[in-house]
C-alpha cells in the first residue's frame, strides 16, 4: 500500500461536508465507510449522544483499516457526529417529507443547540472533543418550509437543514462553531490532530 503523505488521516465518514473542512486546513485523507447504530441510548444526553458515536466511528474506522491491509498502520482514523438538539430532544435525519417539515417547523423562530463531537483513534490510543454551538432560526413560513424541503437539501441532514446550504438564510444568529454546525468544528479538528503529532501548518 502507498505511503499516505504527511499530515493524513483516515476519515470514518462518507460525507461530502467533512471531506471540504479536512481540504479546507490542508489535512489529506483516505474514507473508510463504517456502519454504526446511532440510536440514542436511554436517557443519553445530548452531548455524550455525540462523544459516543464520534468515537464510535473512529473505533470502527480503525478496525476496517487494520483488518483491509493486514497490518495496522500509525495514521490516525477520525470519527465525527453532529446532534441537533431542540429543547433537550436530539432531532436526527427526517425519515420522510412531513418529518422533515415538523422538524422545519418546531426550529422555526426558535434557538437550538447544535453538538458537534470529533474523535481520533490511533491503536490504543484514543481522544474526543465535543463543541457546542446556539443556532437561531427567523421565523419560517410554511411556504418556505415546503419549498425548502423540495430542494432535496433537508432529506440526509440532522435537523432537516444543512447551514452551509440554501438554510443559511433561515439563521438569524450563531453563536459557536460555524464549521461545527457543518459536521466538524475544524478548532477542536485542529487541537486533536496536533496531540497526535499532525500539525495544520
């Protein structure tokens, strides 16, 4: 197997939104799918819900690379999950059109909390960081809430919305970790890879 260049990690996830923050501080990356259950545990709090699944992912990940080349390599995998969280209630990806638009409608005019939990693994070692951010939504009209939803945008997206897409103009108000709402807060990214000796610059 090639040698992966320096500053790399494996990145346990499959989306699009992760890859673009990795890019954007320059870390290069190889994907490893893995496939986890993400229910919420009995009376798991939100942000423990993250740390849990973040850690998770990066666990498996690790697992995958190790048994795909027979030999477990010292790169790093990273594990990531985000919850949206509206009074205490972790709002997932909508199963359907009228769970999309609930979720729509019961952020409309309202502020929420966003966790975003990132986590390395590497052997036996192993950490996590958990960001917390506020959101604000504007009010939203039901029209909007419709047309929104017929975008495709919502569909695969915690909360049904994506805030670096066409709901960025549904945010009245952020207070945290833009890049954390995305999928990964890039500052907590950052403090993590260098306790594992990946500097950013």
């Amino acid at each position: 197997m090639a040698e992966l260049p320096h500053r790399s990690i494996y990145l346990a996830s499959g989306s699009p939104r992760r890859r673009e923050l990795l890019e954007q501080i320059g870390i290069s990356y190889r994907t490893v799918v893995v496939d986890i259950d993400e229910t919420p545990l009995p009376y798991e709090q939100p942000a423990a819900y993250a740390a849990r699944l973040a850690l998770a992912k990066a666990r498996a990940g690790w697992d995958l690379v190790a048994a795909r080349h027979n030999t477990v390599e010292p790169i790093p995998v990273l594990g990531a999950d985000t919850a949206v969280v509206l009074d205490g209630v972790i709002l997932g990806k909508p199963r359907d059109r009228g769970e999309g638009l609930a979720m729509l409608a019961a952020l409309s005019g309202r502020e929420h909390q966003v966790m975003s939990a990132v986590a390395l693994v590497a052997g036996d070692r192993e950490a996590v960081r958990v960001q917390e951010s506020w959101v604000r939504f504007r009010a939203l009209t039901r029209v909007e809430r419709e047309a929104y939803w017929d975008t495709g945008e919502p569909a695969d997206k915690a909360g049904a919305y994506g805030i670096q897409g066409r709901a960025a103009v549904f945010i009245a108000g952020l207070e945290g970790s833009y890049s954390g709402v995305m999928g990964l807060p890039l500052f907590e990214t950052a403090e993590l890879l260098r306790e594992f000796g990946i500097s950013i610059l």
